[in-house]
C-alpha cells in the first residue's frame, strides 16, 4: 500500500521537477527515519521541497493538493497537502516548503535510497536529525535520539552536527538530546 502511494508521489513530483514547478524535494518524516535504518509506525508519507515557480497554484493542480501558506512568523513557508488512493486506503502526504535558511541544510548530501522498491531522494541522517530537533515534539527527541544510537557518528560528525544545531538555534535541544 506506501509502496504504491510511494511509487506514485514520486512520479508527480518528477513530472513537476520536469516542468519547473519544483526545484529540488527529498523524503523527510517517518519513511526518511526508515530508510536510515530506524523503523517507526506512521500513517503518511512527508517531503521536503522548494519550488520553481513562486506562485503554487500550477504545482497545487499537478499534485492534485491543498496549499496552505505559512503565516509571517510561521516556521513553515507552507504545506501542500494530498493523498494517494493505494489498494482502497487513503495515504496523506504531506509537501513542506521550509524557510530558505533551511534548504541548504535539508538538501545538502540527499541520497537516493531504495525505500519500498522506489528509489527516492533522501534527506541525509544529519538534516533528519536537525529536522527531528526543530520539530521538538517528544517523539521527535525520541526520533533524535535513535538517529544517534543506530547512526553512532564520529566525533567529527557530532560537531558538525552540533555547529549546525548551534546556527540554527537548536543547541539547547542538541544537547538535552545527547543527555
């Protein structure tokens, strides 16, 4: 069923990056946490995306979604919303625009992994784990925290990790996360 809905996003967004609607997108969220070896119930399936063209009108009518635009001092640019009809269950997906701050860190090093037989770009485990963190939530920290356990970065990865959390904004979170 997320293989089908899975298989199918992604060709919308391919056909979107064709047209120049999307520049760049990548998996976030819990298939993103899957395919970096952490396993986690979810009913959705998330992205990370920015956009070709600054009016989303034309990228809503090809994804088939509802545009919700973040407010001034939302954390969200804004979300497109849809969902994937696969073998008679409705799968939510989510399309999230970040502030442009953010794009540098969520598209840099995206991988591409298979993820149910589909291969689809992937947010690095560092940009996951920033994500996790800004997020905040207790499954999140929790998220966070199993990143680093299965991940065990190197030393050298904890402090690249942790100048990026301290640019962010996101040190004292990084560090009760290490606690």
């Amino acid at each position: 069923m997320f293989a089908q809905a899975l298989n199918e996003i992604v060709g919308r967004l391919e056909e979107a990056n064709a047209r120049h609607l999307v520049d760049r997108y990548a998996l976030i969220g819990g298939f993103a946490l899957a395919a970096w070896g952490i396993p986690r119930a979810t009913h959705d399936v998330d992205f990370a995306l920015t956009m070709g063209a600054s009016d989303p009108t034309g990228l809503s009518r090809l994804l088939k979604a509802e545009f919700q635009s973040g407010d001034p001092d939302d954390p969200l640019r804004g979300v497109f919303r849809t969902s994937v009809i696969a073998e008679g269950h409705s799968i939510p997906i989510q399309l999230v625009l970040r502030p442009p701050r953010w794009n540098a860190i969520v598209f840099q090093d995206v991988e591409s992994i298979q993820v149910f037989h589909c291969t689809v770009p992937v947010v690095s485990w560092q940009a996951l784990l920033l994500l996790k963190l800004y997020a905040g939530g207790p499954q999140d920290l929790l998220d966070a925290q199993q990143i680093l356990a299965v991940r065990e970065p190197s030393p050298g990865e904890r402090h690249a990790v942790a100048a990026l959390a301290k640019e962010m904004g996101l040190a004292t979170v990084w560090r009760r996360v290490l606690n």
